[in-house]
C-alpha cells in the first residue's frame, strides 16, 4: 500500500469559540480543538493563524490539542489587521501569510479550516483556497452529539465534545448545472452591458465580459476612456442598471459633464454649498455627491475638473467624507464613483492639468472603449437598433429596402468612412434618413442613402483654415512631417506671410547667421528651406 501523504491544517483561532481555561472547557465544543478530535482525520501539522494579543489562549489550545492528539504538531504564526470585519485588511493579512508560506504539495495534504473567525475571515480564506494561493480543500467543522464513552478528556475522563467536520470540492467544474447557471449569468450580465445588443467584435466582447466581472465584484472607482461618441456614458448607466439589477446598490445615477461647469458652480455643483457661500449663493444645495449617496455617480470629461475640485473629490473617493462651499461640518456620502475621459490623463497629469493622486486613485479599474471604425462588425446591428429608437421616439415605424441598406452598409463598413464622432455619427445619420423616409413613403431607400453618404462624406473631409497653416498647404502630408518641422515651418510661413517681401522674410529669420556671410542672400536660403517641402514663396503668401 502507497504511505499516506502527511495532512497539515490552517486555521484561525477563534478567540471566541475556542477561549476557555477551566475544566468546563472540555464539555463544550471548540472548534480547533475539535478538528483535532476527528477519528478519521490525522493531522500532522496545525498551522495556528492568531494576533499577537491572542498568545495566551494560542498557549492553551496548543496544549490542549497536544492532549487529544498527540501525533499533531502545532505551529503559530502571527498575523496583524486592525479591524477583523475590514475586508482589505483581512485578505491582505491572510494572502501575506499564503505568499509567505512554503508550500510542499508534492510531499503534503493541505487543508483550510474555515469555521472560526468573523465572516470576513471566513470569505477570505475561501477566496485564497478557490484561487490556489492557498493550496489545499477545505475543512468545515460543527457541533454534534457525543457519541460515546471514547468522547472523554483524556485526563479524568470528563464528557468531551468533538463535533463533525465536512470536507468541501471547490471544484465547480465537476457540477454541470451550477456551471451553465454561472455561464448563464455571465452572459445576462454582459447583454445588460451592452444594453441587449450581442456585439460581433471580438475584442470588445472580450471588454464588456472583463467589465462584467469588475462592476459585480468591486464598488472602486471606473475609469472609462475612448474618443467622443464611443458610448461611455451609456456604458456607465448600464454598469449601474447591472448592479442595481444584482442588489449590490440601492441609489440612484447621478451623472455630471464636468466640461459643462467652471469655478464656483463646479464645486456647487459636486459638493453643494451653503446659503451666502459666494455670489449668487442665494439658497442652500446639496450637490451630486450627497444625491449619489449609496449609488453611482458617473463624472464624464473630469479631466476639465478644476484643481481646487480634484482635490476635494479625493477626498470624498477616499474618506466617504467632504466640506459643502461655505460649509463647516463634513458631509458623509457613501457612492461609486464611475469617470469619463475622452483625454490622456496621464499626458494631463504631466502637463499639471490633472492630480497625480486622483490619477492613481481612479485609475485601478480603466477600460478604453474602441471607437466605431473599431468595431465596424458592430455598425449593422446598431443600425437596427437606431431605427426601433426612432419608432419610439417618433411613434412611427420606418423600413430600409435591401439595396438601400447594402448600399449604407458598404459605405459604412469601407476603410474611408472615418465616423469621427463614433456611435453620434451613426445615430444622427440614421435619425435623418428616418426622418425623411416618415414624410414620405415610410422607407428609406437608394436616393436618401445616396444624399446621407454625401452628407457624412463632406462632415468628414478634413477643415483647412488659416489658423491650421500647415494642413492648408500640405494636406494629409503634413502627417509625416516630424513635429520639430511642424513647429518651425508654422512659424516661417507666419513670418513670410507678415513681410512686405521674399527678401525682408529672409532678413528677419536669418538675422543673426547672416552676420558671419560675407554675402547674405537671405532670399535664396529660404526659398531652397521651402523647397525642402516642395512649398514656395507664392504658394505661402497666397491670399485665402
């Protein structure tokens, strides 16, 4: 017969359940005491997890279990955490101990003993075992009858209780049912997200599975990204339905476009204020952020947030905690915070716009959303989902014939079709051939999307003004101009264009240089600099 691997047991002490030092200990259950007790399970190692201030009892129950069991050796270990029922703090104290722990499972049996400490013990040790930082199954003991003269304390023979232990498979994979059940929620979720509409894209499905997961385990903030019209804000509204739908909030949305409020009524608007706090000030409010208590408030564009207001919100993210203008008691708030950005916060914060601490703060959980031209499988389905908009909306029903819809659908789907407003785009484009197609016959057909493909076609040709010199002169060529020669021929063609003459441009971009020449010709050097970019002289000083 095979030798039987050594079984070694983890477990917290409970300093509840397992304390007791006189002879009545023994006729009551305790439950590390008892694990020890089992006549089918031989532990060979006890890993006691107890603080510091628990030394004493972990001295008795360590002699207490050396006396029921013998063959078992006991090993403290000493982990801290301020608060038992702060779910952080516990899991932290618990992984340090995982990571630091010299796993052997080649040589050894590991179980995990999950019934004493608080519930939030018990979650996390649960956690760290399904996860294998914790190597090993699961042991769950419970009080149970004596059941007979072989329940003695070994030393006088008094009555004992050792209760009953479970093991517990965390192997779901083995039960069908509640995998398919799991599949099946994962996906109701992920439909919620992407409000009923399956995306054909695979990376994107991909991101809204990984955002299920996250809005239904976590209340940190969400960091959304992505151009302008990418459905950020319509993300973040079905993110709340998702976890309002799962009970894991009970208020409302609160949404804010922070683009849309500078100053004073930035900070009013977040925070409130009190009456008189400023000009203008002329009745108490409350703010968004006391609205959003116990919900999810949804700031979009915070990177134009001003400083002073980046601050106070850091506060409030982290302490629950912030001042009303004008204030001078706290207010206490309890929300989720969900932020927008269609900017690079980093580049905001290296340009001091935007706080590296609130960066940090909001940037745990952050999602970029692709725009439209990303996800051109996704144009047709939401091409139906614009015209049932409209139904509602208008309260009349219109249809596409199929060569009209062909035609849209190869427009929309060619790599030229640069849809730079994204999903806005496609909902204005769709909003105005229905428009047109309810004042007449109901469909949209081969003439409207022919006047709808020149519409977008011109909103997106690229502007040429005179502020953007540069794009006027080169065209799409100025992309591969490296910005050092951006920068300097933007400001040679607005030299040129302020002087009277080729020459008098010369002189005054050459200024300096043309002191060590003995003849300067000034300009010749520029035309032969212009000439490098196949520009010149009549051509930068053209009128328009």
């Amino acid at each position: 017969m095979p030798k039987q691997r050594p079984l070694v047991a983890i477990g917290l002490l409970g300093p509840t359940l397992d304390a007791g030092r006189d002879q009545k200990r023994w006729s009551r259950w305790r439950p590390t005491v008892g694990l020890h007790m089992q006549s089918d399970l031989v532990i060979n190692r006890f890993e006691m997890l107890h603080q510091r201030r628990f030394d004493r009892l972990a001295e008795g129950i360590t002699e207490d279990i050396t006396q029921v069991s013998p063959q078992t050796s006991v090993r403290s270990h000493h982990i801290e955490f301020s608060d038992p029922w702060d779910f952080e703090d516990v899991y932290g104290a618990l992984w340090g101990f995982a990571r630091g722990y010299a796993w052997k499972p080649d040589v050894e049996d590991y179980l995990v003993h999950i019934t004493t400490g608080t519930h939030v013990a018990q979650i996390c040790l649960f956690l760290l075992t399904e996860s294998r930082h914790l190597p090993a199954r699961l042991v769950q003991t419970q009080p149970g009858p004596r059941r007979g003269p072989e329940d003695r304390d070994p030393r006088d023979g008094t009555a004992t209780v050792p209760g009953e232990h479970a093991l517990i498979d965390l192997d779901v994979s083995k039960y069908d049912k509640l995998a398919s059940r799991f599949a099946a929620e994962r996906q109701a979720g992920a439909a919620v997200l992407t409000a009923g509409v399956p995306t054909r894209n695979p990376a994107f499905a991909a991101l809204i599975a990984r955002i299920e997961q996250v809005a239904a385990a976590t209340r940190a903030p969400i960091l959304l990204g992505g151009p302008t019209g990418s459905g950020k804000t319509v993300l973040a509204r079905r993110i709340y339905d998702l976890k309002k739908s799962r009970n894991l909030v009970d208020g409302p949305f609160v949404e804010l476009n922070c683009a849309t409020v500078k100053g004073d009524a930035a900070g009013s608007a977040l925070f409130g204020h009190r009456k008189g706090a400023f000009t203008g000030a002329l009745a108490e409010r409350e703010g968004l952020l006391k609205r959003a208590d116990g919900g999810v408030l949804f700031l979009d564009e915070i990177g134009e947030l001003g400083r002073d207001e980046q601050a106070m919100l850091l506060r409030a993210i982290e302490d629950k905690i912030f001042l009303p203008i004008g204030a001078d008691k706290p207010v206490l708030s309890d929300f989720q915070l969900i932020a927008g950005s269609n900017r690079d916060l980093r580049q905001a914060v290296a340009a001091g716009d935007f706080r590296e601490d609130l960066l940090a703060r909001i940037d745990l959980w952050t999602f970029t959303l692709p725009g439209l031209a990303q996800r051109r499988e996704d144009i047709e389905p939401n091409l139906e989902v614009e015209l049932e908009r409209f139904a509602v909306d208008h309260g009349k029903r219109v249809t596409m014939n199929a060569e009209a819809r062909r035609m849209f659908l190869d427009f929309a789907n060619a790599p030229d079709a640069a849809w730079r407003a994204n999903f806005r785009d496609l909902g204005s484009a769709v909003t105005r051939l229905a428009t047109l197609a309810a004042v007449g016959s109901g469909r949209i057909d081969v003439p409207l999307v022919v006047e709808e493909i020149a519409r977008l076609r011109a909103q997106w040709q690229p502007r040429t003004t005179l502020t953007d010199p540069l794009t006027a002169l080169l065209g799409d060529a100025v992309e591969q101009l490296d910005l050092f020669d951006r920068v300097q021929l933007t400001e040679v063609i607005r030299i040129g264009r302020a002087a009277r003459s080729l020459s008098e441009a010369g002189r005054t971009l050459y200024a300096v240089s043309r002191l060590e020449r003995k003849q300067a010709n000034d300009a010749d050097r520029l035309q032969k600099y212009l000439a490098r970019f196949k520009l010149t002289w009549a051509q930068i000083t053209a009128p328009g």
